[in-house]
C-alpha cells in the first residue's frame, strides 16, 4: 500500500480499533525511498529496537516512524486548517528530519 493511504488509514491499525492479533502498540512504519506519498509502506510488529531497513518482497523498506507517533502528529496537523495530503506530507517531512538528525 501507499504512504498516503497508510497514514490516512492509521487509526484502523492502532491497538485500541482492531482486534486482530498483529495490531499493538509497538508497531513501526517503513517505507521505501524516497519517501513521498506514492512510496510503498509497510507496518511491522516491533520486536526490539528498529533497524534501518528491511527487505521484503525485493523490495528495500527504510525505517519511517514508530506508528504512534505518527498517528500523533496527524491529530497535531488535523487541527491545522489543511487538506488530508498536507498532514501526509508534513509527517513525511518530520521524518526526513528526524532522519537527518540521527545521522
């Protein structure tokens, strides 16, 4: 699936809205480069500290953000008056920063 649908559809996969048993907490986004809203994206179950990447399918996923925090920053951008791919692109760009940081 898409970044842009992923991120609109994040409060299907928090803990508290699904009874399926790979939803939880811990969960951690990666997308493949370079992250735009049309990048493909996947959830995975955190089982210890996040790698970098992760390859699945052929296809070379990178580390995004913990799928808490960037539920958070959509309800911080949803009370912005922007459009759905504003709140998309910001969490995207807070990611490439945080990224840029930890480098």
């Amino acid at each position: 699936m898409t970044l842009f649908h992923l991120l609109l559809n994040l409060h299907e996969l928090s803990p508290q809205n699904c009874s399926l048993p790979h939803c939880s907490a811990d969960q951690l986004i990666y997308v493949e480069l370079p992250w735009t809203l049309e990048s493909q994206a996947i959830v995975i179950q955190s089982v210890s500290a996040p790698v970098s990447k992760q390859e699945i399918d052929h296809i070379c996923y990178h580390y995004f953000l913990e799928l808490r925090l960037a539920q958070k920053l959509l309800q911080i951008y949803a009370s912005r008056n922007l459009c759905l791919a504003d709140h998309c692109q910001r969490v995207i760009e807070y990611a490439m920063q945080t990224r840029v940081q930890d480098l």
